[in-house]
C-alpha cells in the first residue's frame, strides 16, 4: 500500500476495489440544518429521535459498512429521509468505505468467457455477494468474450461485434452493438463510466486510434446510442489493442510507449489532449498511470533489477503541475519478507495496474519443486500495511 503521495490500484480484472484503511477521525459533513438545538422529549430528557438531520449523519458516517448503512435507513422514515436528501454525505460515505474485493476475473487462453477465482473471506456480507451473484457470467450470450474493464459493480465485455456490460449483482446485462463506422480501420479499447449518483446509468468510451489521430466514441445508457466525437492530431503513431487507459479525476489517461507522453481524454467533454512523462524516467520501460489515495495522477514502472519508481503529479503553490519522483522501492527485499518460502523471481516485473493508491504486479516465480508460476497481487509497502 503506497500513502497519500504515492498510489494504490486494482487491476481492471477485479471486481471490486480494496477497503481503505479506516480513517481516525471522518471529516464532517456540510451542515444542513438551521439550528443545531436538539429537541427534548416531553419530561425533559434527550432521546434518539430527539437529533437533528446534522447529527444523524455524523453517526451514520461511522457505520462500518454500506450494508450497516442500509439498513440503518430502513429504520423509520426520518432516518431514510436524511440519508435521501444528502448528496454530501452518500458522496463522503462511498469515499470512507469502499467496496471490498470479492475476487478476480481471469482470461483464460482458449475460452469463451473469463473465469472467476472468489477470494476466501469471513465477511458474511461478502459471502452472500458470491452466493446470489451472477459472478461466472451465465448470464452472457454464447460467445468468446474478453474483459475490458471493470468498475463500479459493472463488467464490461467485448467481442468481434458487440460490448456487453453485466451487473453480476442484480443479473443484469446490456448487449450493445459496436460503433463500426467509427471504429474502421482503427485500434481500439473500450472503457466504462458509471454514475455516482444514478447506480442504474452508464456510458461506455470507446477510444479509437488511426495512425496519430484519436477521438472518442461514446454510448450513454439514457439515450441508447453512440455519439462520435471529432478526430483529435497526436504527434507520432499510435496503437491501443495492447492495453487500455486508466481514470484519475475525471480524465482518462494512457502513456505512449517510446513517445515520452501521455494521452489525455477529459471525460466530461472528450477532448483529447496530451501531456509530457518526467524526463528523468527511463526510457524503453512500459509506465502505467493510476491515482494515488488523495487522488492525484501518479506514473509506475517497474526495472529489470526489481525496482519499482513511482511519480506523482502535483502542484506548486502557483498552480503548476510537475512530476516529483515520490518513492524508489525495492521489490525483491519487500517480496522476501512476506513469503514464508524462498522464492527465485525470473524475468521482468509487469505492472498490471494502478487504482486507489494500490499497486497490482505479475511476475514469474520458481518454486523449489521447479514450477514456474504466475503472480499477481497487489504491493504491499513498508509502512506497517
């Protein structure tokens, strides 16, 4: 886990993010109410329902669990009215706890749809996810399916004619025919944006890349159909069939291999833009972009001595953005004083992905049996985590 500063991620085979580590203190919720005076009951005594709207949600800010809150609001009416009518605080809520992780989705070479591998947890709220869930993906058409990304409690599927987004949860799945007029000739990948404040609306950005030109297209859940966005000059060849883009803030971003930049599409407007990598990084290695836990760009690679460098995006008190080389990590001392057997690490580290502040890896081990294995999980730092 790498702090404020520094990044945490998920790779897009995930279903779901880590939990954050609990904060000391959560911070308070804008005051909606125009008195803070509680009301007293008739022989002169403070009870619960005697709080006011403001104090209610202080209390429900320290519920453990989304689960916990819910049921909370089905309490009685005035309880569930002051959730309803509080954007600040469902916002803040979903910020303080976030989802736990349930498992992975795994391509398997040769099949027709991912697999699922669920991770063992006591939670009885995560076991009732698995158990109802359509988490081996029955629900899909015939067909060979690959992962595009995942977010939000969505998947989002493609073939050679069509993306599907599934709800595994509710069982729900969205069959939407590709944009074919404006994905000719091109590379392509496909992302998902969901709605904080409507769970049931989605877009799907389907990003496509001719020679140096790229330009978006985008599907919206509300309207059923793709709008094509104007085609966007980016000095030197572009190719996106190899990988995707992450989202940081709002804006999707995707470095070019050997071009020293990064693609920027701004998810509001689909304009595309570019920006520069640090000069000091090294060139030749893969970098993928993720967010740090305060939300702030950052860049990851990993050497082929098994180190990892992670910049960070960040502003000077004028304003202006640079790269600041936050932390140089040694993968080989750290993975040695988690695994309980000695491991022979072979070949180069691979970053799979960076979200939240967490850092996903996949690398080749050599047990003592002579098994090669493949790995992947996220980094754990050297700050107690």
């Amino acid at each position: 886990r790498l702090f404020p500063g520094e990044s945490r991620a998920m790779s897009s085979q995930l279903v779901l993010p880590l939990p954050a580590a609990p904060a000391a203190k959560p911070p308070s919720i804008p005051s909606t109410a125009t008195t803070t005076t509680l009301p007293t009951a008739a022989d002169g005594t403070t009870t619960i329902s005697s709080l006011g709207q403001d104090q209610l949600l202080e209390i429900f800010l320290r519920l453990p669990s989304l689960p916990a809150l819910v049921r909370a609001a089905l309490t009685c009416r005035s309880w569930l009215d002051a959730i309803r009518s509080s954007r600040s605080f469902r916002s803040l809520f979903r910020a303080l706890h976030l989802a736990p992780l349930i498992g992975i989705f795994l391509q398997i070479e040769g099949g027709t749809a991912p697999s699922f591998a669920p991770v063992r947890r006591s939670d009885p709220v995560v076991t009732a996810a698995l158990r109802r869930g359509d988490f081996f993906l029955t629900s899909l058409p015939a067909g060979c399916w690959s992962i595009m990304d995942c977010r939000d409690g969505y998947i989002l599927l493609s073939n050679m004619v069509s993306v599907a987004v599934v709800n595994p949860m509710t069982w729900a799945v969205d069959i939407i025919p590709m944009p074919e007029h404006a994905m000719e000739g091109t590379s392509s990948w496909f992302h998902l944006l969901s709605s904080e404040e409507n769970p049931w609306s989605f877009r799907v950005v389907c990003v496509c890349a001719h020679v140096s030109r790229v330009r978006a297209a985008v599907f919206s859940s509300e309207t059923e159909d793709w709008v094509i966005h104007p085609w966007t000059e980016i000095d030197g060849v572009i190719y996106l069939n190899d990988s995707g883009f992450t989202l940081v803030g709002g804006s999707f971003y995707r470095p070019l291999y050997g071009k020293g930049r990064v693609i920027r599409i701004n998810t509001a407007t689909m304009d595309v833009s570019s920006l520069y990598l640090p000069s000091q990084a090294k060139e030749g290695v893969p970098k993928v972009g993720g967010d740090t836990e305060d939300g702030k760009l950052c860049m990851v690679y990993a050497t082929e001595d098994f180190l990892l460098l992670v910049w960070i995006r960040s502003g000077d008190g004028d304003g202006v953005e640079s790269w600041v080389l936050q932390e140089i990590i040694c993968l080989r001392a750290e993975m040695d004083q988690i695994t309980t057997t000695p491991w022979q690490w072979e070949g180069q580290v691979e970053v799979v992905q960076v979200r939240f502040g967490c850092v996903y890896l996949c690398m080749t081990s050599i047990t003592a049996a002579g098994t090669a294995q493949l790995v992947l999980l996220p980094f754990i730092g050297d700050h107690g985590d």
